[in-house]
C-alpha cells in the first residue's frame, strides 16, 4: 500500500518496491539452486554479498541473544520434517542433531564477508531474510519522490512507514491466529505510526507428519516442532526483529521469553493458546495501541 501525492507517484512507488523484491529474491530464496543462499549451503566456505551477509550475521546474534531458542541454522532438520510425510521421525535422532547443530562452530568474518559453516549447519534464513527484504523494499518506495507513506506486506511481515490512512496511523488487522488457512477473520488490529508486524506458528504452511499437521517451527534445543495450537505475533521497530521475537515467543516459555524481551524495551508479543491470550512487553511504551474486535464497546 502506498500514500503518495498522484497515482503516477504511488505506482512508481510500488514499482520501486517491486525491484527490490526481486533482487533479493535471487539472494534468499533457497528453492532456487541458483541463489546464493543455496550456493551458500553447498559450500563450507562463501564470500558471500553484503546482503547475506548482514542477515547471517542477524541469524547468529539472535541465536545469542535468545540462548539458542531462535536459529538459523535448522535447514538439515526442516528438509526431515518437510519429508517426513509417513511416519514422524524419530525423537532422539532428531535432539543428536539438534545439539550437534548447536555446538557446531560457524565463523563469520566480517572484514572479508566470508561464511565458514560445517556440513551439519545449513541455514534456513526465511523469516529474518523475509524481514529484510521487507525493510529494503520499504526503503525503496519512501525513496520514491512524492510517496509520503506506505506499508509493505510479503506474507504476513508488515513494515509500515510515514503517514498512514487512519488520522496518519496504520492499522494492521490480525488474523484469527489458530485458524490454519488463509483470509481468517481478523481479531483485532494493532495502531501504530512506524513499525513492523511478523506471526509465527499454525497457519496454512504447516507441514504434516505422522498422520497430522505439525507446526512448521522446530524448536533448535529439541528438533521438534514446536506445540501445534500455538501462534506469537511481535511487534517491533524493524521487521526482522519482528520475527526473531515472534519464534522466540513461539519456542520459548514465557518467563524465557520476557527475559529476553527486557533487552528489546519498546518491543511485544501477543502469545496465543487454545486456553487464551497472553501479553508479553517489554516494558516500555510500545509501538502500537491493541484494538480488539472480539469485545463489545463500553456502554455509554
């Protein structure tokens, strides 16, 4: 969506936006052979670009950050789960690989952007990749002479910047999070001026395994999927702080996820269980006003 002063404004605009999606599409997309992500994970040794780069280099922060409930480099696990149409693997090979995975030694050099990695560390980069190019396309539209304001949206990670529809504020509708398919109803909506949205857990991806459905988040201490009925949408400045936060609260306990959340003040969590809602903030002002559509106005 773009707010720009003409038409002619708003679809350059969007045509900025367009050509950085595909750009970085041949950086990040790991169904494709050619890119170089998929180049990346053939190699114990990449030069890589400074867009890759600076995306691993995230990936293993948070991983820091986290104590290892976000990683990056669960792509030899998820390649297991998105096979493993029959019978669900089994539990203590995929916890051997889990912790070999975690201890596994990965070097990254920033001076000459070159990735060391071991064979067992294939990176799996789709959420904080997701996250960037989001920021990049976003940039590219308020670059846009005559854009002032837009929000970018690729499947379900929001960046909304400059003046919104809504007295100058965008609202960002949430879809009912444990309904598994596309175009659910909304349950409510978060208002903010700039900021990011980004979900994880059940949804219409989920793979399927043992005879059901199972969350396409693994947790990186257990190599198993994460509870199935369990979804997490964060909020924060950027999109890829977004969805570092949301696996986190989707991985973690809660009491793990608000320690962590104390090092990101201005950032939240909406946690969603069968048995219910929970909030989790980090204890500043956040971005964003909650309007939920599920309670019924105050009588007057």
């Amino acid at each position: 969506l773009v707010r720009a002063v003409g038409q002619a404004e708003a679809y350059a605009g969007a045509c900025a936006a367009r050509r950085e999606i595909d750009r970085l599409n041949g950086v990040f997309n790991w169904r494709d052979p050619a890119s170089e992500i998929s180049q990346l994970n053939r190699a114990n040794r990449h030069v890589a670009s400074g867009e890759l780069f600076a995306v691993v280099a995230a990936a293993e922060r948070w991983r820091e950050i986290s104590g290892g409930a976000y990683s990056a480099r669960l792509g030899r696990l998820l390649d297991i789960w998105r096979d493993a149409d029959g019978p669900a693997p089994a539990a203590g090979a995929m916890e051997r690989m889990a912790r070999e995975i975690a201890n596994a030694s990965v070097v990254l050099d920033a001076k000459t952007l070159t990735i060391l990695r071991p064979d067992v560390v294939q990176f799996d980069l789709d959420g904080l990749a997701k996250g960037h190019i989001v920021d990049r396309a976003l940039e590219a539209v308020m670059a846009t002479a005559g854009v002032g304001g837009a929000m970018v949206d690729i499947g379900g990670d929001i960046r909304c910047a400059g003046a919104g529809p809504c007295e100058g504020k965008w609202q960002v509708s949430l879809p009912q999070p444990l309904m598994p398919f596309d175009n659910a109803p909304a349950c409510g909506a978060f208002e903010m001026g700039e900021g990011a949205v980004a979900t994880s857990g059940c949804g219409p991806r989920d793979e399927r395994a043992g005879g059901g459905a199972i969350s396409a988040t693994i947790n990186p201490q257990t190599g198993w999927p994460v509870a199935y009925r369990r979804s997490a949408t964060a909020i924060a400045p950027t999109p890829m702080a977004a969805d570092a936060l949301a696996t986190i609260a989707l991985v973690s306990g809660d009491a793990e996820a608000k320690a962590c959340l104390k090092q990101m003040p201005s950032m939240a969590a909406r946690v969603t269980r069968p048995e219910g809602v929970d909030w989790l903030h980090g204890g500043e002002q956040p971005l964003f006003r909650w309007i939920d559509f599920e309670q019924p106005p105050s009588a007057k």
